[in-house]
C-alpha cells in the first residue's frame, strides 16, 4: 500500500483544500523514494498525437496546478500527467472556501479559478524536471487566461510560447465554469479565432527556428459537457479546419443531478461520479462527429477499469481521473489498470486502440 494511501483517512478529515495542499507537499516529498512502476503490459499501450503512452490512464489537470510534482505521479502508474491550469500572471483564484467533497455522492465541487503562481513559475518547475532528467513520463500543460485580463485570447498565446517547450502537449481550457465568460470562447467563431491563434503560434515557434523544427508541439482542446447538439455540431466543424490534434471531453458541470451530500448547492463545478453519464455522452457524440479526426481523451467520473473502458469504447483513445483520488488514493490507478485489462481481455481486444469507439 502507499504512503499516500495510508494517509488518506487522515487527510479526509482537513478541510478539501487544506488536504490537496497537504498532499503536493507529502508527494513531493516521498516521489523521490517511490519505486518507479512496473512495466504495463503492452495492450494497454497507447500510440496518440505522435507521443507514445504507456498506458491510458491520465492524471487531470488541476491537482498539480504549478507543475511540482509531474513525475512523482506518474510513479503511481499514471501513463500520463497534465498539470496546470496555468495563467500568464499568478492568480489567488476566488475566496475560500472553494472547494467541497461530496463524499455521499463520490463527487466534489470546486470554485478554484484558475488559482496558479503563473506562467514564469510554472515554466521554471518544467524546466527543473528537465535538468533533472527525470525523462519518462509524459507530461502535459493545461493553460488559461486571467479573471482581470483584457485580452484572453492574447494570454492563450503568452502561455503556449512560454511553456510548448517544456511540455510533451498543451491543452486548451476554455471549459472552466469559475472564470466569468470563459466558456463564451467555445462559441464558434470566438473558437476558431482563439485556435488559428494557437496554431499560428505552435508554427511561429517550432516551424521557423531550424532547431526547433520537428518538435511540434500537439494542441489539445478541452471542453464543457454544458453544451448542446448545435454548439457540439460547431466545435466538431472548427476542430476539423483547425489542425489541433485532440480534444478532452469533458471539463467540470454546472449541472446539478439529484445528490445526496450536504455541499450539493455549492456554486461551481461539479465532478466526480455523478459527472461520468453526461461526460460520456458527450464524449461519444463528438466520436460521431469527428470520426477520428483528432485524438479524444476520456474524462469525468472515472473510478474503475470498467469506467475507463466505457469511456474508451465510447470514442477515448486516452482517459484522465483526478477526483476519484481524493475518495481511493493512488493505488487506484493500478486497480484502473488491472480491471480495464480484464476488460479488453473479456471481450477479445489485443490493445487498447482496437475497442476505441466500438459500440
């Protein structure tokens, strides 16, 4: 069992926040003892966006929102690890409290915004890893804008040339609830401009330096699951004229489903289990649209192998949890694992690529 694990009663028992805070600093203590994972077996390998996964089996952005600790987590069995979200300025985020388990409901609601040192500090925690070379583990980069800014599509661009070269990927955030108006950047034409920014951007930096030159980095896009089918329609139609190479489906709900814990009514997003159904449906429905056009990543109230593998068979060639770990601990991920291999083996899957979006 691990060290993170045994402590996970104990840190239930501090408010939310000041458990998540005391649980970057015990990881980041302890990453350095923990025994990197075992080898996973090879049908779990994943081959997405050029980069090649371990397994499927992501960490969401949100927990390690300043980059401290990327590889200490993959050490859990992680495939992947996306910290951030990250602004260009440091941000506090709106007052506390502002985030709240919902432990009847395995859920948890948050009204972070976008709380982060910044896009220098950030960039100098990727950077130290680097010289670490502490290579390995696949890290990506969740980027936003200021609450205050004048320009958020201009803090989009400052964010990825700071941080696309310390990164394997860089995600998109338009999607969060807790940033007044941000969500009016998936409208149609708000998003083709913001990712012809972005691209623009990617081909300025990588494209035109000769040294930099086929070291692309891929653009993730990371949506609402608060969308209807017309605004699905025009997200699928300006992520095929993009040029980005995936999307995550789906961000936190504004929604409120019967639940049963005393937090229910908390303004903000909602994630955990009572988030996977509509994340989900979501998700397959923008399979249907894009037909393999860009690669989808799976999220939303994941906490077993057999919700992984829905998701997987619903269109998600990748997943991410974060919330499940605040109820299960890291040991988790291995139970992820083993289950979605029993999975695939149950229903005569070779690898994990060959059930993406069979019905």
């Amino acid at each position: 069992m691990h060290l993170i694990d045994l402590g996970a009663g104990l840190l239930r028992r501090l408010p939310a926040e000041t458990a998540h805070r005391a649980t970057l600093r015990l990881v980041g203590m302890a990453g350095p003892l923990l025994p990197k994972p075992a080898p996973d077996e090879s049908r779990l390998a994943v081959r997405a966006f050029g980069l090649n996964f371990p397994n499927p089996i992501g960490l969401a952005a949100g927990f390690d929102k300043n980059a401290q600790v990327p590889d200490a987590m993959a050490r859990f069995g992680f495939g992947f690890v996306e910290c951030g979200t990250v602004t260009p300025k440091p941000q506090a985020g709106n007052p506390r409290p502002r985030l709240f388990r919902l432990a009847k409901d395995d859920a948890v609601i948050n009204r972070m915004g976008f709380n982060n040192d910044g896009s220098v500090a950030a960039a100098m925690n990727l950077r130290a890893r680097r010289g670490l070379n502490r290579g390995g583990a696949i890290v990506g980069i969740n980027i936003g804008a200021n609450k205050e800014s004048s320009d958020r599509v201009g803090d989009y661009a400052w964010c990825f040339s700071e941080l696309a070269p310390l990164a394997d990927y860089v995600t998109v955030n338009v999607s969060s609830p807790n940033t007044p108006g941000l969500r009016g950047l998936q409208n149609k034409d708000e998003l083709a401009k913001l990712l012809g920014i972005m691209t623009n951007a990617r081909a300025q930096l990588f494209d035109a330096t000769p040294q930099a030159h086929g070291m692309r980095k891929p653009i993730l896009l990371k949506i609402a699951p608060d969308l209807d089918l017309q605004a699905l329609d025009d997200i699928a139609e300006v992520v095929r004229a993009s040029g980005i190479e995936g999307l995550i489906v789906s961000n936190t709900t504004i929604a409120r489903p019967p639940l049963k814990s005393r937090h229910a009514e908390e303004i903000g997003g909602l994630s955990g289990k009572p988030l996977f159904e509509p994340s989900t449906r979501v998700l397959a429905e923008m399979h249907k649209r894009l037909d393999g056009a860009v690669t989808l990543v799976g999220v939303g109230g994941i906490s077993s192998g057999a919700d992984a593998y829905a998701k997987i068979r619903a269109g998600a060639s990748l997943v991410q949890l974060y919330t499940a770990l605040a109820f299960h601990g890291p040991g988790l991920v291995g139970r992820i694992k083993r289950e979605l291999l029993a999975c695939l083996k149950r229903d005569g899957f070779a690898r994990v690529s060959d059930a993406v979006g069979v019905p």
